[in-house]
C-alpha cells in the first residue's frame, strides 16, 4: 500500500500519492456528494447535513458504522486555499475542537501527494485514539484512492 504513516507526541501525519491529477482530488474531497460516497473507515457509511467548504464555514455529517453506531461529526474551515490546502477544527457537537487537521494537496507531474496532519491538543489525547484513528487514516486514504482513480479513468 502506497501509505506512509508518522506520529510525533501529539501528531498523526499520513501521506499518500494519488494516480489522479490534484484538481480531482480536491475536487473529490470538497463535493458533499463525493465525499459521502469515500469518507471513512472500510464499512462505514455517511449522511452529509451541509458541507460548506470556505474559511468559517461548517460541514456537519454523522458517520454509521458497520456494526450500527452512528458518530456526529462536526468540521469547522478556518483556511482554504483551492486545489492546495484545507485547514479545518475536527469533533462533534459537544466538543468541535477535539482536533486540528491541515491537507496539503501537492502536485507531482499526473500525480497528487496529500499530506494529511492530525494534531491532538496533548499527547494523552493522541493516546486515547491511536490505535483504530491510524488503521482508519489508512483505509479512508485507500477508500480515496479506489474512488479517486475509477473517476481518473473516465
């Protein structure tokens, strides 16, 4: 697998290059109706309540999981410059700033190299998810790039 994962004492950065063009993958993250159909975990499903994609605006989605569990999430954009980088607030209602993500999208001639950051308010933070948020960075990447290349080809 094309994945490459890091973790620092409150950092989780997950690489991976993409066999798409950087338009694509951003367009791909970006578009609510894209997003529900990739976003996740292997077997989780998504229900997109609004996606506004601009600093300051909100995307509010809830995730089902395989085994029936439904997860409120709840991103708030503090930056986002188009086709090459999001900044966002990542939690859920009660609590919207569990954790600050940064993506990089970087072209590589066809290619895109994403750099996805994760960054934990404190290193026991980081510790309490560790375990199933690294395995799920990995399959929601790999869930990226299976929809992300079938739409390359077409």
């Amino acid at each position: 697998m094309n994945f490459q994962v890091t973790t620092t004492e409150t950092e989780i950065i997950g690489i991976r290059t993409f066999d798409a063009p950087r338009e694509l993958v951003w367009e791909v993250w970006t578009d609510p109706k894209q997003v529900a159909i990739w976003w996740g975990p292997n077997g989780f499903t998504n229900t997109i309540y609004e996606m506004d994609v601009k600093p300051g605006g909100v995307w509010r989605f809830t995730m089902h999981g395989p085994d029936g569990t439904d997860y409120a999430n709840h991103i708030q954009f503090i930056e986002v410059v188009k086709y090459e980088k999001l900044v966002y607030d990542h939690g859920d209602d009660s609590n919207p700033k569990q954790f600050h993500v940064t993506v990089l999208f970087e072209k590589e001639g066809s290619k895109t190299k994403l750099t996805m950051t994760s960054k934990f308010p404190t290193k026991e933070n980081l510790d309490q998810v560790k375990g199933y948020a690294i395995e799920g960075l990995g399959q929601t990447l790999e869930r990226l790039r299976e929809f992300v290349e079938k739409k390359a080809v077409h």
